[in-house]
C-alpha cells in the first residue's frame, strides 16, 4: 500500500476538539484584564459608589476649547478609567466614539496606531485607525507598557478579592443558615403523630424547624426530663469579625479610588464631608482631568481646558465666602496704605493667587 499515494476522492473536512486553545485563553486573559483580579470586585456597592462619584465629578466638568467633549462621553470617559484604567475614544467629525476593545501598534513606546472595535446594536464594527485619530486617556501606567493603563480595583485586587470573599460569606450565611430556627424536644409519641407535628413545621423559617426526643442517650446519659428548653442554632460569626473585616476591605477600595472612606461613616459632618469631596476633587481627579485635557488638545487642535474644582465647590461655598471676604478687605486696606500695584503682585503669588 502506497501511504503517500493522492487521493482522488474529495477529502472530507477536518474537525478538531480543543477544550483549551488560544482563544479561549484570550479570552479569559482579556476578561481578568477588564473586571481585575477576582472578576467580581466591581460587582460590589462600595466600587460602584466610588465610580459613581468619578462619573459625577466628569460630568459636570466645565470643558472649553471644544465641543467634543460632551457630559455624556466625560461620564463614560470615567466610566472606562475607574473600570479598566484607560479610555478610548474615535474622532468622527463631531462627535467621539467609544470603543470597547482595541489593539495597538507602538513606534519607540508611543501609540502608532490603533484596531478598535465599536459596539452596534448588530454587532461590533472593526476597523484600523491612525493614533491621530483616537483620543486615548491611561491611568496607573508602567514603565514596562505606557500605552496601558491599569484601573485601582486592578491595582489593589487582593483587597477587592477580600471584600468580594467577605461579602460572598455574607450573603451564603444570610441564604443557607438556619437563622432564627430551633430544636425542640419532645417526648416519645407513635410515629404517626410525629410526622403529622413535624409536616407542621415546614415554612416555618424563624420559628421551629426540627424536633427531637428527650429520651434519647447522648453525651453520657439521657436528657432530663424536664429540660424541654428549645436550642436555637443560629450560627455565631462574631468570633470572625465580619462587621470589622468588611469595613477594613470597604475603606481600603475606597482609598485606592481616592475616596475618603470617612466620607461614608455613619457619622461623618458636615467639614468632613467637604473635606473628603475637596480631596477628591483636587488631588484624585483634577490631575485625570488634565491627562484628557492634554491628550484632547494634541489631536483634536485647539487648547482644550477641563476643571473639575470649581463645579464641585459646592463643599467650600462657606469657606469661598469668607476668603473673598477677606481678600477685599485686605485689598481695601493695601490701597488706604498706598502700596503699588507690583507689592501687590508679589503678594498674591506668595500666597498662590497669581492667577
């Protein structure tokens, strides 16, 4: 028999099983890459109200120097930055396209050009752009890839990993134990009787769920008699410190997305209140905002200026009132004692009012 002889006949089709391959272990690369370590984290309340701020504070940006930049696409802008750690916009005319999924060709460490896909209603589009054309904002960058970003859920993902591992106990604890059930004793009776009182029982969640005999020998010799106490067996977790734990993962998620975690105490006033929003706004977004401001005006053409502090001054309406206040005052007194306009120049720049 000829084994390297040609066929004549039509070779059938090949089909292959591969329970592991490269696509899936894309896949499941790509899918750790957008929800972090645990896969879960961002399902909670606690990173969902700080992304939920992030949003707030974007849109209601003041943005001038275009109009591409619209509430709308800032609040998706911090959507994409809290979740995944950078974002990704398409230049169309007028308006910006999000995109869902892109790959990059670099030149020297800095974007080329860019594959992105974009969401349809159908399906996605896909299509190869110049880095000209795309708006791309990153957060938490390495030296090792400065083309991508890194969400803080993706930073701090052992701390999600335990707030998720928490607040999964939790929730199993609240939906399979036996809380606010007991174990009755009752005397020995015909069966008959027994299971009439036990079917009695059923749904009975909080009241009595089990029943047992007193003259049972256990635990060296039988139950007294009169001992006809019921036993609850609610489980005891206050040995684990869950209430504890879960405030300690709460606040530590909180700090990575720079959120005071005061600000949610249960007691929290009204100055700390201000001061965790001023801290927000100053330190945590402000320096975001002027990444999107840089990045926008290097390819859309004009300067593009984004302000995120003055918006939410809300927190410092009081203490605005009485700088300005204060300030026309002192200007009132510097003019009574005649100092030039140049004095008064260098004293607004020592104390930072320059601009």
């Amino acid at each position: 028999m000829n084994l390297f002889r040609r066929s004549t006949r039509v070779d059938e089709p090949e089909t292959r099983a591969v329970a592991m391959g490269y696509t899936s272990d894309l896949i499941a690369a790509r899918a750790e890459w957008l929800a972090g370590g645990s896969g879960v984290g961002e399902l909670t309340a606690t990173v969902q109200g700080c992304v939920s701020l992030w949003e707030g504070a974007f849109a209601l940006a003041d943005v001038d120097g275009t109009t591409l930049l619209t509430r709308r696409n800032m609040a998706l802008f911090a959507r994409m930055l809290a979740l995944r750690g950078e974002a990704v916009f398409v230049i169309r005319g007028d308006r910006l396209l999000p995109v869902t999924d892109w790959d990059i060709k670099t030149r020297q460490g800095i974007p080329s050009a860019y594959r992105v896909s974009i969401s349809e209603v159908g399906g996605g589009l896909t299509e190869t752009v110049l880095a000209a054309e795309v708006i791309h904002v990153c957060i938490g960058s390495s030296a090792a890839a400065p083309w991508a970003g890194t969400s803080p859920l993706h930073r701090a993902s052992l701390t999600a990993e335990l707030l998720q591992e928490v607040e999964t106990a939790l929730r199993d604890v609240y939906r399979d134990s036996p809380i606010g059930s007991q174990i009755v004793p009752y005397p020995e009776s015909q069966e008959d009787d027994l299971t009439t009182l036990a079917r009695g029982f059923r749904g009975r969640r909080g009241r009595i769920m089990m029943r047992e005999s007193v003259n049972v020998a256990a635990a060296g010799g039988p139950a007294p008699v009169q001992d006809w106490r019921a036993s609850g067996v609610t489980p005891d977790i206050q040995g684990v410190m869950p209430r504890e734990t879960l405030q300690a993962a709460r606040g530590a998620v909180m700090a990575s997305y720079g959120v005071l975690p005061a600000l949610f105490a249960e007691n929290a006033q009204g100055p700390l209140v201000r001061e965790a929003q001023r801290h927000l706004a100053q330190i945590v977004l402000q320096p975001i905002a002027l990444l999107l401001a840089e990045e926008a005006s290097q390819k859309i053409g004009p300067a593009v200026k984004i302000d995120l502090v003055r918006p939410m001054q809300a927190f410092d309406a009081g203490g605005k009132a009485r700088a300005m206040a204060t300030m026309i005052s002192a200007m009132a007194e510097a003019k009574a004692a005649g100092l030039d306009a140049a004095t008064l120049k260098d004293a607004e720049s020592f104390i930072d009012w320059a601009d």
